[in-house]
C-alpha cells in the first residue's frame, strides 16, 4: 500500500485480457460513463459481457472491498492485477460480487 493513509479507489474492467483501471478520490466516474471515454461498450451485451468492479475504501472499518460485476469470482491472475494497480494491503482486502442495483 502507498504511504498515504487513504487507500487507492476507481473502477476497473477486463475486456477479454486487456485491464483497464481508472483512480478515483471520488465517485466521478460511474461505469457507464467510463466506458463511453475510453471506448469500451456502455450498455448492451458488450457491456454486459465485459467484467468490470469497483474498488471502495471503506475507511471507517478500515478494509478495502474488490467489488466486481459479471463472474461468480475474479481469478487469482485478475485478483493480482486489481491488488497491484490500486495498491492494496491484502491483509484489509475483501472481495465481494456486487449486485447490479450498485452499478
């Protein structure tokens, strides 16, 4: 984790095996108009095929939630590269399958 007490958060997505990851101090972005900067579908059965998450300080229980969209689960390999890119203490690290009324 960096030396900042506040942890690393933002939306992140696989399309296919390309990672795509974006930093937030807020919630600017939501998916939608994420996808629509960077070129990737926005609605529809590309966006729905694409895994995509958010990654969420939650400072007052001091843990960092992987939240994710579209698997059951994220692979070690996609779970690695989420933990590297945002900089996550695996220690306060918890993975949850978000539901899609939290997009």
């Amino acid at each position: 984790m960096r030396s900042s007490d506040v942890p690393l958060q933002g939306l992140f997505a696989f399309d296919g095996e390309t990672f795509h990851f974006v930093l937030q101090e807020t919630p600017d972005f939501d998916h939608v108009e994420w996808f629509e900067s960077i070129g990737l579908p926005s609605h529809g059965p590309g966006y729905d095929a694409l895994l995509r998450g958010k990654v969420i300080a939650d400072i007052d229980r001091d843990r960092v939630v992987i939240g994710f969209y579209g698997a059951p689960y994220l692979s070690n390999r996609r779970y690695r590269r989420v933990v590297e890119a945002f900089e996550i203490d695996e220690a306060k690290a918890v993975e949850k399958r978000l539901d899609e009324a939290y997009c």
